[in-house]
C-alpha cells in the first residue's frame, strides 16, 4: 500500500471527534513503526541485554 493511501486509511478510521492533534499523532506514530521496521530489516538491531542496559540509565 503506497504511503498516501496508508496515511488516508489512519484518518480515515480515527472517530468522528478526533482532533488534528490525533491525527498527527497517528501519522507520528505509523512513522516511527515503518522507520523501526526498516532499520530492522537493515540489520540494525539492538540485543535484549543492549536494551536493559539503555533503560537501566534513562531510570537513573
């Protein structure tokens, strides 16, 4: 599905109220799993111990 019809899709099923802050909110977060996911497939990829050991100094 090309980007334009995913973007359209994620609006699309917002509810009738939702603001335009949802909205970007939704676009931000399709991005940032579609940016993930190319990483990943890139090889770029962060093992379970590297992952405790950046959240054990964000909770500092």
């Amino acid at each position: 599905m090309a980007t334009k019809e995913q973007m359209l899709k994620a609006i699309e099923e917002l509810p009738d109220d939702a603001t335009i802050e949802d909205a970007l909110e939704r676009l931000y977060l399709l991005y940032k799993i579609e940016r993930g996911q190319k990483q990943a497939d890139n090889g770029a990829l962060v093992t379970q111990e590297e992952a405790r050991q950046r959240m054990a100094k964000w909770l500092r």
